[in-house]
C-alpha cells in the first residue's frame, strides 16, 4: 500500500476503498496514509453509538481558508474520510459503548467490526459524497447504500443499521437549500477547536503549523462548543453543543428545516429561538399532542424531548442518521431543559 493517497475524477472513483490509500486494513489493523491525519469534534455527532475514525487530507501544497462560523474552504483534491464501526468480540455481535480514544493502537480486526466508510471528496464543481461499505478486509463502493441487520451483544435485538446512498447524504450535508450544495458538517472551528487529540495539540494549531490552514489566529479568538459529555462544563453549552452538531445542519436560517423556525445553531442565543415557549408551525404526530418545543422546567411537556426520545419515524429527531435513541443525550437535554425557570403563557 502506497504510504500517500491517490485522488480520483468523478467519472473514476474506483470500486475498492483500498484504491484511494486513505484507509486500509494491513495485519488485522486499520492505517491510514501519511499525508491525512486523525481529527475529532468537540461534541459529536450520534450514528446509533457507532464510533467514528474521521481522516482529513488536505493536497500537498495547498491550504483551507478559516472561517469562523461557516464549513471551511477546502482546496480541490481535498478527501474527508469517516470510518464508521463498533467494539466487537466475534466480529458479529456489536457493543453499543461510545468510548474510544482516537488512535489507531486499539483497531484491530478481531475486536471491532467495520461497517462503512464515507468519502467526502472535493472536485471542481464541489464536494461529492460516496459511501463505501464494509465486505471482509476491504469495503466496496455502494451508490444506493445498504441496510445492515447488526446484532448486539446485549439483547437479542438486531439494529437496522441503515447506510445511506449518495443522494441521501444530501439530505444532512446540504446546509444551504437555496444553493444546494454539500458541505461538511463537522469541519467548522466550533467543532475542531480543542486539543483532546492523540498528539495533544489544538487541531487549529496543528493545521495552521503544517501550513494547511490560512486565516487562523488563536484558539482563543475561534468559537469552540463544549464536549457534551464534560461534567466540568455548564449545562447550557453542553446541551447547545448537542444540538448544534446533531440538529443544526437543518433548523438553521437557510438549512431544509428553515420554514420550521427553530434554529439550533449554537449562535442563536434568543431563547424562543431555539425552542422555548415557541409552538411549532405545523402540528401532527411529531409534536405528540403537545404545545411547545421547550416548557421550561418540564421535559416530559416539551416537543423536543419526546422527538428525541422517539423511534417512530413519523416523530423522531433527527429523522436520518439514527433508529436508536441516544439515552445519554436525552438524559442531558431533559436536565437542561428542567434546569429553565419561567412559564409559557
């Protein structure tokens, strides 16, 4: 295997993932080649308690340009690569945890079972979305995706693990419905602004140092959301992190949830914004009978709990992505939403 990448046209994406030499498997462990790198997110987002190996590879040479809020501007020839798997002792039955530390150390074959993995490659004419499936030591380009029934070591329920066709990734990563096109989702200086990584450098520096980053001050002056998961943080920017990475990319003011009116970017800081005391425009099975997204102090009254809480597809939010709930996130949006003081009248 090639220690650097290859990147190919639109019209030559090869069948075999090994072909790009971004993510491969030599002695039953996962490498990736030299010239892509690790990167993770502050707060990530919720796939069933998959856990991810998010690669980035930036052309040699070339830079992305910052910006603070927006998905940076990546080069052409730039490839974002995300591994989807799970901790596996027979490689069949799947352990839904979502704790990993980010190395390639732990990622051999025999203890994880590899699912997908999902290309975002920048061309001429903008990012294209492929999704390569999982088949023995390699995985094999599927354009209509698949559905995978994975059983779990804890119940004798199987997960309909639902890998999506590159049109449907449209359906996330097409932030803007107005100019339709795709972007990425986590590749934003709120999501990459922090230094828990295996190098213990802020993933801003990092970039800025090996000349892939241009535009870049200082962490302290780039916006960073909290890992929803720290204790030590406050309750709201845990809880608006959550949001942000999970429901964002549509309730934002030109994502396809825009007619909706709730907004869960975390730089909506107006509180009906964002849901509380606000009725939603159209009612229905989604709201489940009840009056508003947020009732201050009452999780079991609010819509967006019960979304989050659901499996039905005619309720649950985030609609793609998920058949599970995410207990952990729930548990996390139900106390910030019981910690709000007021009433809605």
């Amino acid at each position: 295997m090639p220690n650097h990448s290859q990147f190919f046209d639109s019209g030559s994406y090869p069948e075999k993932l090994s072909d790009w030499g971004l993510v491969w498997i030599r002695d039953n462990s996962i490498r990736i080649a030299d010239d892509s790198f690790i990167y993770t997110l502050n707060t990530p987002l919720f796939s069933d308690y998959s856990l991810k190996l998010r690669t980035l590879r930036i052309p040699k040479n070339q830079t992305v340009t910052y910006d603070t809020e927006a998905s940076f501007a990546f080069p052409v020839g730039t490839v974002v690569s995300k591994t989807f798997f799970y901790e596996s002792d027979d490689n069949r039955s799947i352990s839904l945890t979502s704790e990993w530390d980010n190395t390639l150390d732990n990622l051999d074959t025999d203890s994880i079972r590899l699912i997908e993995t999902r290309l975002l490659v920048r061309q001429e004419n903008g990012w294209e979305a492929l999704p390569y499936v999982w088949q023995g030591d390699d995985a094999y380009l599927k354009i209509t995706g698949d559905l995978k029934e994975l059983p779990t070591v804890s119940s004798d329920k199987k997960i309909p693990y639902l890998i999506p066709s590159k049109n449907q990734c449209a359906s996330c990563h097409v932030t803007d419905h107005t100019k339709g096109a795709l972007l990425p989702i986590g590749l934003k200086a709120r999501h990459l602004n922090h230094a828990k990584t295996s190098h213990g450098e802020n993933q801003l520096i990092f970039m800025k140092k090996n000349n892939q980053l241009s535009g870049f001050s200082t962490p302290s002056e780039s916006p960073a959301n909290a890992d929803y998961n720290d204790p030590d943080d406050t309750l709201d920017r845990r809880a608006r992190a959550y949001l942000d990475i999970n429901c964002s990319h549509c309730h934002n003011v030109k994502g396809p949830a825009d007619t909706s009116a709730l907004l869960l970017e975390h730089s909506n800081i107006d509180p009906r914004s964002y849901g509380v005391c606000k009725p939603p425009i159209a009612s229905g099975r989604g709201s489940g009978g009840l009056l508003y997204s947020i009732v201050p102090g009452e999780a079991h009254s609010s819509i967006m709990s019960f979304r989050l809480g659901s499996r039905d597809p005619a309720e649950m939010m985030p609609e793609l992505g998920r058949t599970l709930v995410h207990q952990e996130g729930l548990v996390l949006i139900n106390k910030w939403i019981e910690s709000m003081t007021g009433r809605c009248i």
